[in-house]
C-alpha cells in the first residue's frame, strides 16, 4: 500500500509540473497544488510529522473528483490518500471522501459531507458514515 500511495504522490507532482489549464464553466477544469508543511495537522490532531502535501482536482460542471495526499519526512508517520467525490451548485455542496491509510486493520474511513455558504458564513456537516471511525464521528 506505501508502495501505491508513493506512485499517487509521483503522479500527483508530474501533474502539478504540467502547466494548468481552467478553461470556461462548460470545459472540464484541472487544477493542482503542493504543500510542505512542518507538522500534518487535521481537525486538531497531530497526525504526523513534517511532510509533503500534493493535490490534483478535476471538475466539469459543479462535479469534482479530487486526489490529496501525504508523505512524511520522517518515513515513520503514517501515509494518507484522500479521494473526493464532490458536487457544488449555487451556494450547496455536497461530498463524500474515502481516506486511505498505510497501517492498522482497516485502512479506510468514509466520510460524508454536505454544507451551505451564505457568503458571511460558511456551515458544513461532515459524518464518517463507515470505515476506521467506528463511532460514525460527526464535525
């Protein structure tokens, strides 16, 4: 699995070295992006250590499907793949991600998302509907 997760990170960097094209609403839109950050943070746990943080997202009408992922330093943290399945009209979105680990027994969570965005303030409800979070967390 590390194996695949560091192939998805190679095609992820050999895409964000292609120049990106965004093209009018009715064309498809690739976007791509790359952060390295000093500690891998989420919702206010420390998930691992200094890492590389690549990203490539295409999108075609308000659909999305999007590819993250990160690779520690450090070579000990745990590896992570996110893919995201996203649809977005007007001010609503919708989503649902499937996180992907390098270790332990199970090796996803499924989290659902749907939120609204009134322009002052933006409200998202995400659940973990299956996977490693047995306990279907909800933020």
């Amino acid at each position: 699995m590390k194996n695949n997760l560091k192939k998805w990170a190679m095609l992820l960097c050999m895409a964000i070295a292609i120049p990106v094209t965004s093209v009018a609403q009715d064309k498809v839109e690739l976007s791509a992006t790359a952060d390295f950050v000093s500690s891998y943070m989420w919702r206010g746990q420390k998930l691992g250590c200094a890492s590389f943080q690549p990203s490539a997202t295409v999108g075609y009408k308000g659909l999305s499907l999007t590819a993250w992922t990160t690779l520690a330093f450090d070579g000990h943290s745990e590896d992570e793949l996110d893919l995201t399945l996203a649809y977005e009209t007007g001010n609503f979105s919708v989503s649902v991600t499937d996180y992907w680990y390098t270790e332990g027994s199970d090796l996803h969570t499924l989290e659902a998302q749907v939120g609204y965005d009134f322009g002052f303030l933006a409200a998202n409800w995400y659940t973990n509907i299956a996977g490693k979070d047995n306990e279907n967390a909800s933020y």
